[in-house]
C-alpha cells in the first residue's frame, strides 16, 4: 500500500481508509516512523521497490528522514523478481554450498573396510 495514508507521506488529496483518524489522516496501523525505528533498532536492511511515481518518491524520502540507509530503487513490474534476486544476491553475499562427505556414527575400522 503505497504510499502511506498520512498528510505527510503524499501530496495528493486525502485518501479515506475505514479507520481513519480525520485530523492526522493517519489509519489503524499508526505512524510508519516508529515501525521504521524499530526496523533500524533491530539492525534491519530496508528496500523499496516502487514505479517512481511522486508520492512514492515523497513517501520515501519522508521515510528516509527517518532511516537514512533505506534504499530505493524505481523498477518496471515485469523485472521486480529479477531486481529482488539481485538485491538478495548482493546484500547476502550468496555463495555456492559446499559440502564434505564423511563416515556417520561408525568406528573407524568399522564397516569402511566391507564397503571398499
């Protein structure tokens, strides 16, 4: 749901959401500032993907206000999967796995020397 219900997320007129509070236009669910604050607390790596439209960009530079090292980036919806694996890629720091085969639970001496 972007972008945020809330006078100072959009410039647009205001939306109307069941529950929302008339004088802040903010719904239910509260300021998005505290649930970033505690994202950030956390240690949490934030990322929007969004179509570039000026309310996301002023929703998203409102959040930044608040966590700084949120990113975004605008993307076509036909490559958002692709953009997600390589932000994954990128921020992980996948690697191929590798594994080492090794005897379980035997003795050494047991049961190698009959399967050889």
């Amino acid at each position: 749901d972007a972008p945020c219900h809330g006078k100072e997320y959009h410039g647009g007129a205001e939306d109307s959401f069941p529950g929302q509070d008339k004088t802040t236009s903010l719904t239910c669910t509260g300021r998005p500032d505290e649930a970033l604050k505690m994202l950030q607390s956390k240690q949490v790596e934030l990322s929007i993907l969004h179509t570039g439209s000026s309310a996301v960009n002023r929703m998203v530079k409102a959040f930044r206000t608040v966590m700084p090292k949120l990113t975004d980036s605008k993307v076509s919806p036909s490559s958002t999967g692709t953009h997600i694996v390589n932000l994954l890629t990128a921020r992980l720091g996948l690697q191929p796995l590798a594994y080492e085969l090794s005897w379980f639970g035997l003795e050494d001496g047991d049961a190698r020397d009959e399967a050889a």
